[in-house]
C-alpha cells in the first residue's frame, strides 16, 4: 500500500515537472524578415507573425502563436524609422529614455551592458524581471545620422528563462537588413 501511494505521488510530481519544464529547441530555421530581407534563426516549432505601419516594422517569433493570442515565450523586433521626425529626439535619446524608464519600472535589472558599435548601429541592453517575467531587451540606435532604433525583445518566464536564454542567445545574431537588396 505505501509502495502505491509512493508510486502515485512520483507521477504526479513527474507529470508536474513535465508541464512546468520545456526542452530547449536543438533544431532551428532560417526566417527571412520581410521586407527588408534580414535573417534570423528560429526554433522550427515557433511561430512567425509580422506587422508593419508607415514607420514601423515588427516581428515576432514565438512558441505560442500570436496571431491568435499574447504569447509568453519568443522574440520581438520592432524597427522604427524617422525616430527625430516622429518624437522630437535622437535615436540614441529615445532610446536612452527607454532604458531610464524600464530601470524605474522594472521588478529587478538583472544587468545592463554598455555601448558597443554594430555596423550600421550602437547597441546596449537591459536585462529584466517583470512580474512574473524574465526580458532582454537588446536596443539599437542608428550611427552617423542614421534616423533608425530597434528594439529586440527577448522574453519568457522567470521559471523557463534558463530553458530558453540559450535560444534567444542564438536569435540575438539576426541581420536587420539584405543590403544586397538594395545595391541595384
């Protein structure tokens, strides 16, 4: 009788751990930001959902869709263009002004990294906890006068974020742009 109760207990502490515990993605595909061309590796099960305005485009990767509902897990790239047209500030100043605002409203900064030049562009990062999530955001300001922010977010669950910091480590190498698209 203790045996089976034991028994019992153990698959239901599995089968909680189970629904409480992802796998991290191993297998990923290329997915071709349209329209600018650029590239980014995406787990082969996730979801592709792009939205783009006047001066925005948006992607979002994620393990739920989100075409039909919010999702938890996943990345979202947003681009802005004409950022000094559009609010009155520089780039590197929205961008700025974001980053001060997430540090007052976050739960927690897990870290910050300074600028580093990319290219075309200056990133830095925040890395936070809000609410019951865990975020990166990866942002991105335009050099020499390039009009241009974009905002990487990279998030899940406090409780998935070591599950899933491996693959959105390997989606934070995407190419924004296909300049070669555009040398004709």
């Amino acid at each position: 009788m203790i045996t089976r109760i034991f028994l019992l207990l153990l698959v239901a502490a599995c089968s909680a751990l189970a629904q409480t515990n992802a796998v991290t993605p191993t297998n990923f595909v290329l997915q071709v930001l349209e329209p600018t061309g650029g590239k980014i590796q995406r787990p082969k099960d996730w979801f592709y959902k792009e939205s783009h305005g006047e001066s925005s485009y948006t992607w979002i990767m994620s393990r739920e869709d989100a075409a039909k509902a919010a999702y938890t897990t996943g990345v979202r790239i947003q681009t802005i263009v004409g950022v000094k047209k559009g609010t009155g500030k520089t780039p590197k100043e929205f961008i700025e002004d974001f980053v001060c605002k997430k540090k007052k409203t976050a739960d927690k900064v897990v870290k910050s990294c300074g600028e580093v030049k990319q290219q075309l562009f200056t990133r830095i990062c925040i890395e936070t906890e809000e609410g019951p999530h865990h975020i990166l955001y990866s942002l991105f300001w335009g050099n020499d006068d390039l009009d241009i922010v974009v905002v990487s977010i990279a998030g899940t669950t406090k409780e998935l974020w070591d599950t899933y910091s491996p693959v959105f480590d390997k989606m934070a190498g995407f190419e924004l742009i296909d300049m070669k698209r555009f040398e004709k």
